[in-house]
C-alpha cells in the first residue's frame, strides 16, 4: 500500500458515514433543502471516521487482526450495499441521482444563488478558505508528529495498536509491573482510544507506521467539519453568503488551525464532533426525523470516547433538549438545574475531593492576567470572545427566543463549566502557565460562533422589524425568531416539525 | 511613525511553531505593547457605540442599517487578524518545507530537534528481540525519556511517568532491558557485568550498545 492507499482509504471512510446517513429514514427527502447535501457530506465525514474506528474495536474484541482486508473490504461493501439500498429509495435513476448531485454541489459553488456582488464576495471567501486548508494540507503531510502529548499520550496507543493488530491494553504503573509484560504503559493510559485508533486506521491503509500521514485523517475531518457547519448554517435559513462568512469564522480560529496542523490531540476532534452532534440535535428538534436523531446520537457518543471531559460536554445536549422540548419551562428547569449544579459543586467543593482528576476548591483566586492574555489579547481566537460578549449584550432579549434558546442552554452550562474548572480547580495553574484553557475552551469555541451568529442575527432582525413599524417599537421577540430560524410554529399540533408540548401559540409572522 | 512601524513589527514577527503552540498562538512576538486584537476590539466597539448612540437621536429607519455596519466591521476586522495569521502560517509551512520536505518517515525524524536520540534508538531497536520486550528508559531529561519510549515502541517502553527514578533493582527482571541516555547516576562494570543506578544495588547485566551519553543493557 501507499499514499494511494491512504488516500483511498480515507475517501472510503468518508463514503462510508455518507452512505450510512443516506441510508436513514427520513434523509431522501431532505437532501435538496437548502444546505441538506452539504451536512450529510460533512457530518458523514465525521460519522464515518467514528463507525470505522467503533469496526476496529469490533475486529480487537472478536480476536480478528487489523488490515486492509479486516477494515476496507467490510467498509468497501457496506458503503456500496447502504449507498444502493438509498439510492433504491430516490423517486429516479441513479445515473440521475448523480446528474444531479454534481449540479446541485457546482451551483452551491459557484454561488449561483447569489446577486453579482454577493457572489464576488462568496467566491473570493471560498478562495480564502481554499488557502487555509491548503496551507494546512501542506504542514500536516510534512511535519512529524510534533507536540508533546500526541507522543507521550495519544499515538503512543496507536503505535502499539497498529504493529499489533488489535487493541492492547495501557495501564497505570502498578498494573504493568504485575502485567508482566502483557500490558503497556504510557503518560496517559486511562485516555480513550479513538484517536489512536483514527491514526491505526490511516496507517492500514497506508500499510506502513508513518507518524506524518497518518494525522492527515484529523485535516480530513476538518474540511469535513466545515462542510458540515455550512450545511447546517444554511440548513438555519442563513443565506449562502452568510453561512460561508460562518464557516469562514470557525474554521479561521488560529488554536483550530494549530490542532490541524499540528494534529495528535483529541481537542479539536472533541470539539468537532461537538458542535455537530449539537447542531443535529437542533436540526431533530425542527424535524424529529429519526435520522438527524441518530445522528445526534451517534456523534454525542463518540465525545466520551474521545476525551474524559466529553463525558461533560456530552452531557450538556440534556439542557439543549430540554429548552428545545418545553420551551416555556424547559429554559426555567435548566436554569434550576445549573443553579443546584453549582450549589452542589460549591458544597462538596468544602469536602477537597477529586472530581475526574481534577481537585475542586473554594479558593476563588482566579489568573486573571492569563485570562484575559488568553482570550483577549492572544490572537487564539481572533475576535470571538469579544464577538460573543458583545452578541451576548446586544442580543440579551433574544437568547432564549425559539431556535436560539437550546444553543444558548448549551453554550451557557458550558461557559459555567469552563469557569468552574479554571477557577476553582487546580487547572487554575493551566491557567497561568497558558497549558490548558486554549485547549479545554476549544471544545465549545465553534458552536459558540454559530450561536453568535444566530443571535446576532436575531438581534438585527428585530432593528429591522422596529425600523419598519410606524411607531418604531420592536415587535415580540417570539415573532423574530420566527422569522429568523424559519419555524413554522412553535406547537403546530397539525405540523410535523418543532411540536413542542408546552409551547405557546405563535405570534402573526412579522415580514423582515 | 516610528511607533506604528514597531507596532506593525510586532504584529508581523514570524511566530514559528513550537511546543507551546497546541496551547497558546499569541500573534507576533511574544510580548506585544498593543496587541492587534485588542486594538481591532476596541475600534469596532467605539464605532458600534457611536452608532447605536446615534440611533437614538435619528429617525427609525436608519437603524436597520447599524446591524449590518457592525456585522461588516466586525467581520473586516477578523480579516486583518486573519490575514496575518495566514501570512505566518504561509511562512512556516515554507519553513517546515525546508526541514522536511522530500523526506520519508525516517529522513524527517534524522532532520527533527531530537535527531541524536533517534539515531540510537534506531541502532537500539536492532540490538533488541523481534517480539516487544519489556524496556525500561532513563534520562534526566523528561522530553529526552518520553520521546525515546515512543521511538521505542511498540516494544514495551517504560519511562517512569512520575519522574526521573528508575524502579528499584527486584522490578526488573531477567530479559528486561534498560536504555539510558543522558542520566546522571547509572555505573556499569564491565569486568563482573554488574549495572547500578542512584547507589542501588548492583543487577547482572550486559551491555549491547554504548553511544555518546547513552547506552543499552540487557539484564540478565
């Protein structure tokens, strides 16, 4: 094999998630919605990496070792049977199917949907963005792995795996000395085994251990996950314009493109898979098709399996839920629940225990200094933070308006539990030496620009609903929202979509 | 100008990656008296000020104009940012070009910062069995210890996660073997075949590999 091999392999497991979503009940139909085949593009990339890497740990356990035959014939046929049995269920040919589908992705493009200057516009951006993953193409198949923990923690395990040919187990030290030899050790060995396992299986099918291709899987799943957050964002009724200039902003973070270029880390797949898993969630409760619920599902499941703190994050799809599901209580119960969360934390914070490794205390000395390097003054993030303070004032009225209120309950329990961490931990000195916020906030820095988008958008709707009134009073901000995220209704017993069983009636529809 | 031009110095100074990088991109040099962010910020925030304030006084229509400025200039503003970041991402892919480029997987790892270590781990692997063996590594320096243990691997590596202290001699065992490399406090007798490490009791062993400041053993 070679990078041919790569190459091949990793455009397998992209196929191979896309085939699976298409697959689902309820997607045929979705597809042609604004922005619907670049989210099933997108967000296939990244099911399809997880489901490969979920297959390696089914070949381990049943004694079956890893090679091209064990992982690419099985996803070679799966991918073929999931993509015939969706394509069997289109209204037309396939040969049309793809007529269609190269149309349809040409036109998004070349930005056909869009007047002369917006178009300028757009394809100057899709330029930029070309640019970035270029240059980042070109450092991932470059460099060897390079940061610390991607050696000491992270493709340690997929050295061991891949030479091996199964799943080995890592211990801590005093289970490897009575190991006997039979176990492995490295600085981290109670770390999830998903990134090894994305680099064992670039390294099949490259066929040889190459600590420099095998991180070209995490650049993959970046340009996945900007695919994925433009579909999403058009998905949102975000112009094509405007979704682009969103995954423009995501996917332009400096500390994102580090993780890319400098990949190894389980943050920045953390964080993707995240942020998508977040986003179909949202797109099920507008839709309830089984198919973005599963989704969801699946890419929830893979944050734990990722990283210890994605058990956190993945947690934090509960209050999104609940706000989306009630929305006249659910914003009340998630706001008793974080107040009890805190309450408990500072209780048993009197007690010094260990919480997931890390020490809770009632010493609120927070690293300002650092802080404020990190997030303000460092260019980690550009404009974000200032941006999302900023929406967050302007748009205050609007942050639990229907469509924007389950992200504003996700990034807001997220927000309280990077806090908490950092002051009231002992990742205070990650802090100051400036190891781990970056990192711990990039989990949720790309969903917070898209929340900075929806409320910001939210927000400018409103001063143009109260521009075009007589009396110049700003209608009800249910009506906005309506207006902004395109929701029919936000009961609509008679609707499939958004029935929410203690929503209010909505307001009439307010033209923009 | 004098003061724009060490500004625009700062802003502009190639920031190459380094370990700290996964963690922290600061965006120039590493101690800045105006970080462009900052500035950018505030810009726009006094100019979205100005124009809300502006609002008040104006007639309502005008307002829906002010959402679409301040989307306008913030999203310039990231571009500047942007842009400077992708000029210093430009100029390191150039620079890992120069280090890397052309090469396989080995001739990267002899032109890496820890290119001596490699080159013995490389000789060591040669000395140690085909089937992975249980290794323990020494060396005063932690990056010195964990990077050898991932060249090492898949053998077994041990490099003591919590710290530079070597197990005492009744861990190890007969087929085991040791690979030092820059460490302080490790005596091999040659004449008796006796290994000692930190004034510890001495262990039968045999030497497989010696280089500059590092050596291979295999306990016996």
């Amino acid at each position: 094999m070679s990078s041919i091999g790569l190459l091949f392999g990793l455009l397998l497991t992209w196929a191979f998630g896309i085939a699976c979503l298409a697959a689902l009940p309820g997607t045929a139909g979705r597809t042609a919605a604004p922005g619907g085949p670049a989210w099933m593009i997108g967000a296939g990339g990244l099911a399809g990496v997880f489901l490969a890497t979920l297959w390696l740990r089914a070949l381990s356990f049943a004694g079956i070792a890893f090679s091209v035959w064990s992982i690419a014939l099985p996803l070679l046929a799966a991918t073929l049977a999931l993509g015939l049995w969706a394509a069997s269920r289109q209204p037309y040919r396939l040969r049309d199917a793809f007529r269609d589908a190269r149309h349809t992705v040409w036109g998004a493009l070349s930005g056909r949907s869009l007047d002369s200057t917006a178009r300028i516009l757009w394809c100057l951006l899709l330029a930029w963005l070309a640019v970035r993953f270029a240059l980042l193409f070109a450092e991932v198949a470059t460099r060897p792995l390079y940061p610390w923990d991607s050696w000491t923690q992270w493709a340690t395990k997929a050295r061991v795996w891949y030479e091996q040919g199964r799943i080995v187990p890592f211990v801590r030290v005093d289970e490897w000395f009575a190991a006997g030899g039979t176990s492995y050790i490295d600085a981290g060995p109670h770390y999830p085994g998903t990134v090894g396992l994305i680099q064992v299986l670039a390294c099949t099918f490259l066929g040889r251990w190459d600590d420099t291709l095998m991180n070209l899987s995490f650049w993959m799943l970046a340009v996945a996950f900007a695919i994925a957050v433009y579909g999403a964002l058009r998905a949102m009724e975000f112009d094509a314009l405007w979704a682009l200039a969103g995954t423009w902003l995501v996917s332009s973070l400096p500390l994102v493109n580090a993780h890319v270029a400098l990949a190894g880390y389980a943050d920045l797949p953390l964080a993707m898979y995240f942020c998508l898993a977040i986003l179909a969630f949202m797109r099920w409760l507008k839709s309830r098709e089984p198919a973005d619920g599963a989704l969801a599902l699946l890419l929830l499941a893979a944050c734990p399996l990722l990283k210890v703190p994605g058990r956190i994050w993945a947690f934090l799809a509960v209050p999104a839920l609940l706000v989306g599901l009630l929305p006249r209580r659910g914003p009340h119960i998630v706001g008793a629940g974080y107040l009890i969360a805190a309450l408990g934390l500072l209780l048993l914070a009197q007690t010094d225990p260990l919480l997931m490794g890390y020490r809770l205390h009632l010493d609120f000395a927070p690293d300002w200094e650092a802080l404020a390097n990190s997030f303000l003054l460092y260019d980690n993030w550009h404009l974000l933070w200032y941006g999302a303070v900023a929406v967050a004032l302007l748009g205050r009225k609007h942050l639990l308006a229907p469509g924007v209120a389950p992200l504003t309950a996700v990034v807001a329990g997220g927000v309280m539990f990077l806090a908490f961490v950092l002051m009231f931990t002992n990742a205070r000195e990650w802090v100051s030496d400036q190891t781990t916020v970056n990192r711990a906030s990039l989990h949720l820095a790309p969903l917070i620009v898209i929340w900075m988008l929806m409320v910001f958008r939210a927000w400018a709707l409103s001063l143009a609903a109260a521009a075009s009134t007589p009396e110049g009073v700003e209608p009800p901000i249910d009506t906005i929202a309506e207006v902004a995220t395109g929701a029919t209704t936000d009961v609509a017993p008679a609707a499939p979509t958004n029935a929410a069983p203690d929503a209010t009636p909505p307001a009439a529809p307010v033209a923009p | 100008m004098g003061v724009l031009a060490d500004r625009v110095g700062e802003w502009l100074a190639f920031e190459r990656w380094s370990g700290a990088s996964i963690n922290t991109i600061v965006g120039g040099d590493d101690v800045q008296s105006l970080p462009l962010p900052l500035l950018l910020a505030v810009s726009v925030a006094l100019a979205a000020a100005g124009m809300l304030a502006w609002r008040k006084f104006r007639p309502v229509p005008t307002a829906s104009n002010i959402a679409a400025a301040i989307a306008i200039m913030f999203a310039a503003s990231w571009f500047v940012l942007d842009a400077r970041w992708t000029w210093n991402l430009a100029r390191q892919v150039q620079a890992t070009f120069a280090q890397y480029g052309g090469k396989d997987w080995r001739g990267k790892h002899q032109a890496a910062e820890d290119a001596a270590l490699f080159e013995f781990v490389e000789k060591a692997r040669a000395e140690l069995p085909a089937t992975p063996a249980r290794i323990f590594v020494a060396s005063d320096r932690d990056y010195f210890r964990e990077r050898a243990a991932y060249h090492l691997y898949p053998h077994n590596a041990f490099a003591n996660p919590g710290g530079n202290v070597l197990p005492p001699p009744e861990q190890f065992k007969a087929g085991d073997w040791i690979l030092v490399y820059q460490r302080r406090g490790v005596q091999f007798d040659p004449a008796n075949g006796r290994l000692r490490w930190d004034g510890g009791a001495p262990v039968s062993a045999q030497i497989k590999l010696r280089g500059e400041g590092a050596a291979l053993f295999l306990i016996q």
